[in-house]
C-alpha cells in the first residue's frame, strides 16, 4: 500500500531472539527473527531471520572500551569458555547443538547481514523522534540479549545510528521500545477475567488464530499480529470500535504454548 504524499513512513522492528536460557550475561542467543513493520498502515515490509553458531564468552562487557586495554592485536576478549546453551531451552525451541552448527553463521556475520537488511527497510524514513524503534513480548527480555550481541560484536555505535534511543545515567544506551505486554494490558485490564497477558491468550481475544510452531518466527508473527490489531483500535473515530473493524489474521506457523 502506498503512502499518501507528505507522510514519512515510522519502522517498527518487531524482534525476538531465541537463547540458550534466561542470562544475557551467561547465555548465548541462538536465533534471531526480525519483522519490519510500516506504522502508517501496518504493513510488514520485510523478514529477516538467523540461526546462529554457538560462540565463546569474552573476558570484558563492553567491546568498544575493552579494544583499548587488549594484550596484542591478536587478543579479540574471547576466552574458550562457550556461553550457555541449556539442553531445556534448546528443547523449547526444538532445536539443537547440531542443529546450530549447521545452520548457524558466526555472531558477526549476522550482526552484519541484519544491519544491511534494517538499512534497506528503513529507506525514506525520519531522524530522531521518527526513527526506527523495537517492538517486543516482553522486550525488555531481548534488549538485554541485543545489548550482548551489540558489545561483542562491537556494533553499538552502528545501532544507535539506525533506531531511536537513550543514554542513561551510565552512559549506556537504550533503543525505543514498545512492549506488547502493556499494549495488552492497557487495552483489556478492565476484563474480569484476564490474569495473564501471554500471546496466546490475546490472540483468543482478539480474534486471532494461532498454530503450533517452535522458532524465534513463530513467536513474531503473533507479536507483529497483536500489535497491529491493538494499533487499531487506538485509531478507532471517536473511540467506537467494534470486532468486524478488524481483520482477523490466521497465522499457519504459531506456537500453541508461549514463554511469556
């Protein structure tokens, strides 16, 4: 769908990293599957996803501070400790050691390929206050993955050129993000008998029909579908809204049972 003339498109990258258990210190992430979504009409104008080959832990936080204080030029923080990947998180995702190996590629090299990609999503769009931001189940969950993969690779300069964002009292910095937890909560709350904000229980309520998968995929395309239905609702005229507005959206590669 195109745009009117005049309106600068806004990105959301909806994102979810698959890992080998629930440290971003000590776990290593194993997949990653990305959305780019177009606000203006909700449109998903790209995917992009990666398994990744396990890599080894590095002696610093912070790869742009620890360059300086490397032993030689052939010291890159690597030690031969390999992060965690824990046979019940592999499970979850129905994945394997083996598996990783022979379809993953090396951390860098998909750091790489999705900056390339995000590059090409994000053509045409605004600086600043309409830059690109993330979208996320939990998303405070995957920044702190993104964070690890950002210091080890070196890349967190590369990023802060492509999204908006903070830097805290620290000096660290943040991306824009936007959870999908409390889109849904803000939206249904008020409903008796809602305890839990899990996808799959949104989806149920909001029309949308889910199928059972196992990948990072999986978990994005309900996340990119529960944000859109919620983003319209907000744009309902004059607050009246009723389900027949919406389109509901069958997804044919859903998990049945989600972590959050």
């Amino acid at each position: 769908m195109a745009l009117r003339e005049g309106i600068t498109p806004i990105i959301a990258y909806v994102l979810d990293w698959e890992t080998g258990g629930l440290s971003c210190n000590e776990c290593g992430v194993t997949q990653l599957s990305v959305h780019a979504v177009r606000l203006n009409d909700f449109e998903r104008l790209g995917t992009f996803m990666r398994y990744i080959i396990p890599y080894n832990k590095r002696t610093d936080k912070g790869t742009a501070k620890s360059k300086k204080t490397l032993k030689s030029k052939y010291d890159d923080g690597t030690t031969d400790q390999l992060m965690e990947y824990g046979t019940e998180a592999l499970a979850v995702q129905g994945a394997t050691m083996d598996m990783l190996y022979e379809k993953g590629i090396p951390l860098d090299q998909m750091v790489s390929e999705w900056l390339e990609w995000m590059d090409k999503m994000s053509e045409g769009c605004g600086k600043r206050a309409t830059a690109p931001l993330l979208v996320g189940q939990n998303i405070p969950f995957d920044e702190g993955f993104m964070s690890q993969v950002m210091e080890y690779t070196g890349t967190t300069a590369e990023f802060k050129k492509r999204f908006r964002g903070n830097v805290d009292f620290w000096g660290n910095w943040h991306p824009t993000m936007v959870d999908t937890i409390v889109l849904g909560q803000m939206a249904m709350c008020h409903i008796p008998d809602i305890t839990t904000y899990k996808l799959e229980i949104m989806a149920e309520r909001l029309g949308i029909n889910l199928v059972d998968a196992h990948d990072a995929d999986a978990d994005v395309e309900a996340t990119e579908s529960i944000f859109a239905v919620l983003g319209n609702r907000m744009r309902a005229d004059n607050g009246a809204f009723t389900g027949a507005d919406l389109k509901e959206v069958e997804k044919d590669k859903l998990r049945k049972h989600f972590k959050i």
